[in-house]
C-alpha cells in the first residue's frame, strides 16, 4: 500500500488559503486547470514527504527511477505510436490521440514543493495521471475522472482524489443519473487500485513495449472497462 494517512496540518496555512482559493475558482470554471495544479500541488505535500521516507523507492526499479528522474521525453509519443498494438506505449499513445492531448501539457513547474526528490515525484505523478487512465480503462469524460481518482485515493492517499471524487460524484453521476457508476464502477475503480501494487515507483520507459494486458497483471490492475 503506497497510500499514506491525509494529514492537512503540516501545510503552513497560507498555502492551505492558497489552495483553498483554487479550488473554488476550480468551481466556477473548470477549466482552470492552472488553478487544478495549485491545488493539487499543495495538498499533496505529506504525500510527497511519506513517500521519500517510507521506502517506497527503495526497491532496485525504484532506486533507479528516482536517480534517473525518467520523464516523458518529447519526441516520445512518435516513438510510441510506431510500437505493436496491444503494447502499453502503442495503448497510451492511442488513447492520448483519441483525446487530443499532449504530453507537453503534463509539464508542469512544482513552486510549492520543497526537496528534490520531491518535486520529481510531483512532476512524475503529472505525466502519468493519462498513462494511469490507460491502464485503468477508461476515457476522459467527468465520470471517468471520478474513477480514475477513485483508483488513485487507494494508490496514493492523495487529499485532491477525494475533493475530485466527492464533487465530481455528485456532478457527473447523480445529476447526470449515472447511478450504476455511482454504486458499482467507484467501488471497483477503489478496490482495483487498493488491491494492486504501488505503481508510483514503477520506471514506465522500460516497459513502452510490452502487452498492456502483461504490465497489468504484474501490477494486479483490474481494468474499469477498456478505453475503446
């Protein structure tokens, strides 16, 4: 269990007043996405901290990530696209073409964090939060959000999950009666990611050419349903 227990009170309350500013312009307009990032930059510090000192990365893969601080390069989606399909790089690259996204828009600056390692850790848990949607299954649509998150509190313990899953819950499964994903697709999304291996520490770049359904049994990730 990567997870660690959310503790708020270490975030000097300025940056709690920061973050809570965001989240309410976050509110109003959701496509703020630079007052997403603030947000959940902030309220991810004792995450941030627990992970560097839990012995999370203390495995041999691990150990090498964090010393390489791997990312996701530019050219790297051309590359991904040229692989067999089935592949977890051809699968990412196809579900981020379906979605018009960029793996240039992952990158982010990480003001409010403090350490090395850290700040990587920050950056890294940005570029693969669409790599995550792959392998849980699921499009990007506001309900598939929620689900991704709901994989991501038991992965990560991230406080920013559980503000996405409980007003997102309401927006894009009650009032749009999504009542089956409400009852059963959060409670499998959780329990998949309560139930897999941490995934945090996993060197992704090594593994752009295996079966996707391969990287998922290593990792015990049970698939929402497939991204088609």
């Amino acid at each position: 269990m990567s997870a660690a227990p959310i503790h708020l009170d270490s975030i000097p309350l300025p940056l709690l007043k920061r973050a809570g500013q965001a989240l309410f312009r976050t509110l109003q307009d959701s496509s703020r996405t630079d007052e997403i990032v603030v947000a959940e930059e902030i309220l991810a510090q004792a995450q941030l901290k627990y992970w560097v000192t839990s012995g999370l990365f203390d495995s041999d893969e691990a150990g090498d990530l964090l010393a390489d601080r791997a990312e996701f390069s530019d050219g790297l989606l051309d590359t991904l696209r040229g692989l067999s399909g089935g592949s977890l790089g051809f699968e990412f690259a196809r579900f981020l073409d379906a979605n018009a996204l960029s793996l240039d828009a992952l990158r982010q600056p990480t003001p409010y964090t403090s350490g090395d390692s850290e700040s990587y850790l920050m950056s890294r848990l940005r570029q693969c939060h669409d790599l995550w949607h792959t392998l849980v299954g699921v499009g990007t649509e506001g309900h598939e959000e929620v689900l991704v998150h709901c994989f991501s509190i038991a992965q990560t313990g991230l406080p920013y999950s559980t503000v996405i899953i409980g007003l997102g819950s309401i927006k894009h499964m009650m009032l749009e009666g999504r009542w089956s994903c409400l009852s059963k697709e959060t409670i499998k999304a959780y329990q998949s990611g309560r139930d897999a291996k941490s995934i945090l520490a996993a060197y992704w770049e090594r593994r752009w050419d295996q079966p996707i359904d391969d990287v998922r049994r290593e990792f015990g990730i049970a698939p929402i349903y497939e991204f088609n």
